[in-house]
C-alpha cells in the first residue's frame, strides 16, 4: 500500500476550486478512458455526481462482480487500462473475485472503491470495511488517498503501475471525505523511465540451444499478447519453421488452424501438442509460467527438454522449471531479436521433427460425426466459430463449455478469445462479454456459457437490454454441473454429489423477460440455421442450446498424472 500525502504538490492560485470526485474523473478524463463499469452507494456517491455531464461512459451493472469481469474483458480486448467502480463494504467485497481473476491473468485494471470518512474509519462503521486489508494479496498494488490534492497522482501512478511490467489489477481507496474536499492543486505522477535494454548475451545463448536442437517446441503462453509480441511470435515461428503449442490463455496467438500450431497442451489439450512436448528436446517457453493445468505432473514433463524461457518477470523463471537459456524481459523486444540472429544463420536441422509433428496433428484431428440426433456441442462451437470468421471473439465462461470451446472453436488472434485461466471463475463468460463488446462493437462476440455458471451473473442481461449491446450468447445446458460430474463419473466412482441442475428455469422464458431475444435448439438438425439466426440478430441473442448431461470433454490428462498419460473417451 501507498499512503499519499499532499506533500509533493503546489497549489496554484489561479486555478479554480475542484472536489476530490472531480479530480478523479477530470484524470480519467485526461488518461483516455471511455468508458467505466460500477455500481454506486453512499460512499462513491460524490464520484457519481461528478460523472454526470462527464466524457466517461458509464455502464451500470447489476452487479459488483459483473463490473470488475466486464473491465477485465474490456482491458483484454482493448489492451488499454480498464476501470471499474464500487461503493464500500459490500460493493467493494463484491469485487473481489473479478479482482482475483485480473490478478492471476496479468490484466491491467484499475478498482476505485469508495470508503467511509477517515474520521469514522476503524470504527466498525456503517459499510465499512478494510478493502485495502482484505485484497492485499490479490493486487498488484493498493493506494489509500487521503488528501484531495493527491488524486491526480494516485491516480496516474495506478495506471502506470496497472500497465507496466507484467500486469495486474491496482486498488485506490478513497475515503467520503476526500472525495468532497476540495483543492486547487492539480499535479500528476512522474512516471518513471523503466525500459530494460535486450540482453544479447541470453539471445546468443537461446540461439545456440536452438542450433543445438533437433526437436524443438515453442510453448505459447498468455504473456505474449499481454507483452504486444503476437506479430513477433508469428515471424518467429514462420523464420524457424519451429512447431508450437499453446496455453489455454494463448489460445489465437499463432491461429489455431497454422501450419505447426499443434493445439492446447495440459490437461484437455491435444494429443499431438502433450505428445510433442513430452518427446521435445528443447521447449523455447515464451510468456507462460509453467501452470498445473498445463503442465500435469511438473515432475514427468517435457523429461528430454533444455528449457529457453521468455519472460518479463524475473520471478516466474525458475519458479517451477529451471531454465537453461533465462531471458528475462519486453517478450517483444526479446523475440525480435532472437528471430534476427536465426535469420542471419542458416537454416535449422529440424525437418524430421516438423513432418513428425504434422503427422501427429493430421492423425489426432477432431471428429464430428458423433451418433445420435441430439446436438454435439464440440461441432455447433466449431460452426459458429468458423460461420462468424475473423470477427469471432468468445467470451467463456468456465466449465466443459470452456474446454470444447478450447479446442474446437477456431482462433485468428489471441484477443478472440477471452476466459477466465488462471482463477477458473464461473460467471465469467455474461460480463465478460459486454466488457469485450464495449472495446471492440465491430467484433462478433459471443459468450459461450454453461448452465451452471450463466445463473451466477445472470441479472447482467439487464445491462444488456438497457444498452442495447448486440452480444450473442450460446447457453450450453446439460442440467448438470458438467465438468464436476465427469469427474466424479471417472475418479469419484460415480457418486454424483450436488451437480444436479435439472430444476434450471426455462432460458428462453427467462431472457425474454429481460427483454433479450432467445431461441432453443435441441436437435442437430436445428444447429445450421440456430447458428445463422444467432449470428444474424441484430440485438442482443441468446441460443439455449440442450446436450446430453453424459457428454464428456476428452481428451484428460487425469490429475496427478503425467501428460503422456491421456484419458479418451469413445
């Protein structure tokens, strides 16, 4: 936490008179922010005074949560800072989660929470709570303004934090007080100078380990587009001919229908992406931090690999895999020159290795032709992916949805598709999108969502209605908590506790009361033109889409187990 202080500033006689709320705003304003997601209380109401007749524009939600979601989305789709607003006590509790999740997936954002006076504070008052306590090790920084002439600078220096390095979510706390003081000082934040220069010496290194190689890998993490190195990627792996796999967060990056793009590796990745890595001799790691869910047992992966690892923070190298070549720094910079030096040498030795990988991704290529009349979801996902074309952009949610929308939907870029990776919060995908479709209202956005995590933010289709954001929902209904009840199908003997959903209310009846337009499908059949009137629609659509609840999602890597040992269902 930064306590700011009036200290470092000089008031100006000239100027006029402005409270603390307007200051935050006026900065907003002046920082290029468009557009802000919140919910307002007692204790941020003098910011919502001031955001009236302001540039901002603020999208009410119906729901805390759906705030901090709807700007996580915002930040990915955007790559600018988003904002978010709550009121103290609950409002600011109730953002915790979407904080958590722009946490752990390096998401710039920025919470502004109101507070009670500083003169009641600690004084177990009316909405109090110490917001600043309880997110501690969910931020990535916290500021508590305690002077109005400290606005503008708390303000900047949360930005500039939020967006360098490697992201995450900041915190500024400001007490009722200090949003009704006011000043007539108006300084900014000095922002530091913070580029670190390329090392050479570790490209010279990662080039070596790469020459040296005959079985190479490049492991696609969700750094890369946090770090603007996508382009760089891309003429990376077209110079070296080099075969990749990707993160669940990475997802798009390379385009998932690329020549050498192996697919999803960890736990529900493809055959061929776990089977390359685990007979890889070297894996040339960029902006991935060696997750569980990607890596399975870290004991048993990628035995035979020397590890060359990109990473702008020093802290994740090493952390779990030691790395023989650590390049720590801008992925961008880092990559563009490790691609120059393997351009000006010759070619690499590695064609057995890419003809064995295309074999392997040519023989584990998805099937569609499931029997039966019942719809699918791995080819209705498939479908709509490819119908909507490079426009599409998923918002998911979590759960089997998430996983078939993983690996069968297809992705030009990494910023069409958006998820909740690390955290794995249901009630992502609603939110999510009207944040993606806020940042990107040309791009066909659709949340992609599973029964159970729908009912979680639900009331967001209010948000829906009142701004008329065309977002396209694909509701997933298998009556059922769907990824729990596989697992307790395969590792808990089918003792099916607590995943049944059967009592959902009727989708359709229910998104119509909201004012959304909404259809069902429940045979393959109806799948063709669901698809086209879903995408066709020129509000907000949402297609209720019924499966069997015994559907899996195959392959798994069961956990505990090593990569190479994939389960796969019939």
């Amino acid at each position: 936490m930064t306590p700011m202080t009036a200290a470092a500033f000089k008031s100006s006689a000239e100027a006029a008179p402005q409270s603390g709320a307007q200051l935050l705003v006026s900065t907003l304003e002046r920082l290029g922010v468009e557009v802000v997601f919140g919910y307002p209380g007692g204790a941020i109401m003098p910011v919502y005074d001031a955001l009236a007749g302001s540039k901002l524009r603020h999208i009410l939600v119906r729901h805390e949560q759906g705030a901090a979601f709807a700007a996580d989305a915002y930040a990915r789709m955007s790559g600018r800072v988003a904002v978010c607003l709550a009121t103290s006590g609950p409002g600011a509790t109730n953002l915790i989660t979407g904080i958590a999740n722009a946490m752990m997936d390096s998401v710039p954002m920025v919470c502004i929470t109101g507070n009670v006076p500083q003169g009641v504070m600690g004084t177990d008052a009316f909405q109090e709570i110490d917001i600043l306590g309880v997110t501690l090790p969910i931020v990535k920084h916290s500021i508590l303004v305690r002077d109005a002439a400290d606005v503008p600078a708390a303000v900047e220096e949360a930005f500039h934090i939020a967006a360098s390095g490697r992201p995450g979510p900041v915190l500024v706390d400001l007490p009722k007080d200090v949003q009704f003081a006011t000043t007539t000082a108006d300084y900014g934040f000095p922002i530091p100078n913070e580029t670190t220069p390329v090392d050479h010496d570790a490209i010279a290194a990662a080039e070596a380990a790469i020459r040296q190689a005959r079985k190479p890998l490049v492991y696609i993490g969700g750094g890369v587009k946090i770090g603007g190195a996508t382009q760089a990627v891309r003429d990376f792996v077209r110079a070296t001919n080099i075969p990749q796999v990707s993160t669940l967060n990475a997802l798009g990056t390379v385009p998932t229908d690329a020549p050498g793009m192996l697919g999803m590796l960890g736990m529900h990745g493809t055959r061929a992406a776990n089977e390359a890595v685990q007979d890889s001799d070297l894996l040339i790691v960029v902006g991935a931090r060696f997750d569980d869910r990607a890596t399975g047992k870290l004991a048993e992966f990628a035995p035979n690999a020397r590890i060359v690892h990109f990473d702008i923070d020093a802290s994740e190298v090493g952390k779990l895999r030691a790395a023989n070549v650590a390049v720590v720094g801008e992925l961008k910079a880092g990559v563009e020159a490790l691609t120059q030096r393997l351009r000006a040498g010759p070619a690499l030795n590695i064609q057995p290795w890419t003809v064995d990988c295309a074999r392997a991704a040519a023989a584990g290529a998805h099937r569609y032709d499931a029997p039966g009349e019942g719809v699918y979801a791995p080819a209705l996902l498939k479908e709509i992916s490819e119908a909507a074309g490079d426009a599409f952009v998923a918002a998911c949610d979590v759960g089997q949805h998430q996983m078939w929308a993983a690996q069968h939907c297809r992705f030009a870029r990494p910023e069409a598709h958006i998820t909740s990776g690390g955290l794995g919060a249901m009630g992502f995908g609603l939110p999510a999108g009207i944040g993606a479709k806020m940042a990107r209202p040309e791009a066909t956005v659709v949340t992609i969502a599973g029964d159970g995590g729908f009912m979680m933010n639900i009331q967001e289709l209010a948000t829906l209605k009142r701004y008329g954001i065309p977002l396209k929902i694909v509701l997933i209904d298998n009556s059922s908590l769907g990824l729990v009840r596989q697992w307790q199908e395969l590792f808990f003997a089918e003792n099916y506790s607590e995943i049944d959903l059967s009592d959902n209310p009727d989708f359709v009846k229910v998104a119509e009361a909201f004012g959304v337009e909404a259809f069902r499908i429940d045979r393959r059949d109806q799948v063709s033109d669901g698809v086209q009137r879903l995408l066709a629609a020129d509000g907000p659509c949402l297609a209720h889409v019924v499966i069997d609840p015994r559907d899996n999602v195959w392959p798994l890597v069961p956990p505990g187990k090593s990569n190479a040992e994939m389960m796969e269902g019939s």
